[in-house]
C-alpha cells in the first residue's frame, strides 16, 4: 500500500471518530469502538509518516489528498 494512501485512510478514519467519541461521552459510555478507530488512523498515519524520506510538511497534506483523490479518480 502507498504511504500517500495509507496517511488518507488514517487521516479520515481519525477524523470519522471524532462525532463517535462525543457520542459516546455525551451518553455516559465508554467509547470503545472510537478508541479502537482511532488507534487503527493512527497507526496508519504513522506508518506512512515512517516510509516517507522526509517526513510530510503541513503544507503537504492537501497535495496528498488531491492526488490519492486524483488517483482513484482516473
């Protein structure tokens, strides 16, 4: 798997997580299945931060996304 596409998935699955954590909290339960989301993104995040030479700049990550975009559009 690319590291481009790897960091997308993980970026969008961190950011999926986010409404399931608040839920969760706002009805007094513990948010498992989050948590369990979150550490899957972040692990994806940081493996494709690992296999890139130079590390991603923040000024890279919309580059990243429009072209993983790009590539699955073509």
């Amino acid at each position: 798997m690319d590291s481009d596409l790897m960091f997308v998935i993980g970026a969008i699955l961190m950011a999926l997580a986010i409404p399931s954590i608040f839920s969760a909290l706002s009805d007094s339960r513990p948010p498992r299945a989050a948590a369990i989301i979150v550490l899957i993104g972040g692990t994806l995040i940081v493996i494709a931060l690992n296999q890139k030479p130079g590390g991603v700049a923040l000024s890279q990550v919309p580059d990243i996304f429009f072209r993983v975009i790009g590539r699955l559009l073509n």
